[in-house]
C-alpha cells in the first residue's frame, strides 16, 4: 500500500485486506449502524438535501498517541471547496462510542502508520477530521457525494473507507493528475472497501448514485479520514 501511495499519489485497499490492517473489523454491526443517526447536512449550497453527516476532529502525534479535539467547526477555503467552502461549518459530533470503537481506532492509527513515514518533514502532531457521510437518492432524485466535483480536500492524506452501500447505481471513485488525466476509476463495492490519497498530488470525484431498484431509496455509506499539518 505504502509503494501505491508513493509511486501512484493512490492506493485502493480491498474489504479483505482491510479487515487484516483493523483486525478482522471488529463489532463492524455496531459500527454500521451508527450511519442510522446522521443528521442532514444542512450547509449544503446546491440546496440539497441528500447528505447526512457527522463530524470529529482529534490530535494524531507521532508516537501513536491519538487524543480527541474539543468539538469544532468543519471548514474549507473556497480555493478547495467552491461550492460549500468559505464558511464555518457545525455539524453533529460523531458520538463517543463510536470515536472510541476499534474500528475507527484502528483506522486512524493505520492512516498514522502510513502516511506519518512518507511525509517530509513530519509534525509531531497531525489534525485528523472524521466525517461520517450518508448519501441518499430516490427515483427522480439523484444523490451526489462529491457535489463540488473532482477535488482536492486541502489536508495531506485522505482515507475513503465504505461502510454500505444498498440499492445503488453508479457511486464511481475517480482519480485525476492536477492537469485532468484520468489515473484511474473504480467503485468501493463491499463494507471496508478504501483508498487512501495523497492529496497534493492528485484529484478525487464520486460520481452521482441513484437507486438500482426503483421505488427504494438509495443508500451510501463512507468513513472519511483527512490528516493534514496543524494551522
């Protein structure tokens, strides 16, 4: 994975090799489950009202050491985000239990051992956020999880992790050089499906879900971790 990352700027982990980085996924139906308590996004500029999400941010330090923050605001420049950036953005903590589970633990403490050694001139503390995100999508209304478009996060490293994805079409990662070429397509299929970014080198997209059966809704579930340098 450490070579994908250094060589491509991308590494896509399947479920299985997941489940051996976090040990097996441990109490995963805990976990999964929590996306059931989102609260809808309500900075959403499009209007939209297709996107749950909770929010966390905690301290990363060098020597395994991962500490939660007080509670705080999301935000991103409009340089990053043009749609939703450049406002101060509350949202719904992500609950303790679920800060504390061990898969979450064990996310956080791979992203560490990963991206803490393929950066120069590391800091002795990284600034992780945590967002759960759910999109949905009915008929008629289709579900965007990247509504800014391919993009940049403004952080260091970027974790996508799939927790669920029921009754959707389409919900296509893509990967692009800064200049527009395409490095690569695929779609996170199966619960623990990831990848992992560097987020200087290279753009992320999703394209927009619908439902796969009609007259169900659509359903997709991700675990998003972002490392970047204390301001």
């Amino acid at each position: 994975m450490s070579k994908s990352v250094e060589a491509e700027g991308f590494a896509i982990v399947p479920a299985a090799d997941t489940r051996a980085l976090l040990g097996d996924l441990p109490n995963w139906d805990l976990f999964a489950d929590s996306w059931n308590d989102l609260g809808v996004d309500g900075f959403m500029a499009d209007g939209g009202r297709y996107r749950r999400r909770r929010f966390a941010a905690f301290a990363a330090s060098a020597d395994g050491t991962i500490a939660r923050k007080p509670h705080q605001p999301h935000y991103q420049s409009r340089d990053y985000n043009a749609l939703n950036g450049g406002v101060q953005r509350w949202f719904e903590p992500v609950t303790q239990g679920i800060a504390e589970h061990p898969v979450t633990q064990g996310l956080l403490k791979a992203g560490l051992e990963l991206f803490h050694p393929l950066t120069v001139d590391p800091p002795a503390a990284w600034h992780v956020e945590l967002h759960q995100f759910r999109i949905e999508a009915h008929d008629g209304e289709a579900g965007l999880p990247t509504p800014e478009g391919a993009h940049r996060d403004g952080v260091d490293w970027v974790i996508v992790m799939l927790v669920e994805r029921c009754n959707v079409a389409s919900g296509v990662t893509d990967i692009f050089a800064p200049d527009g070429r395409s490095l690569g397509s695929f779609t996170l299929t199966q619960p623990g499906d990831a990848v992992f970014i560097d987020d200087h080198r290279v753009l992320h997209g999703v394209t927009a879900i619908s439902p796969l059966a009609a007259g169900q809704e659509a359903r997709r579930d991700v675990l998003v971790v972002t490392f970047r340098r204390e301001d």
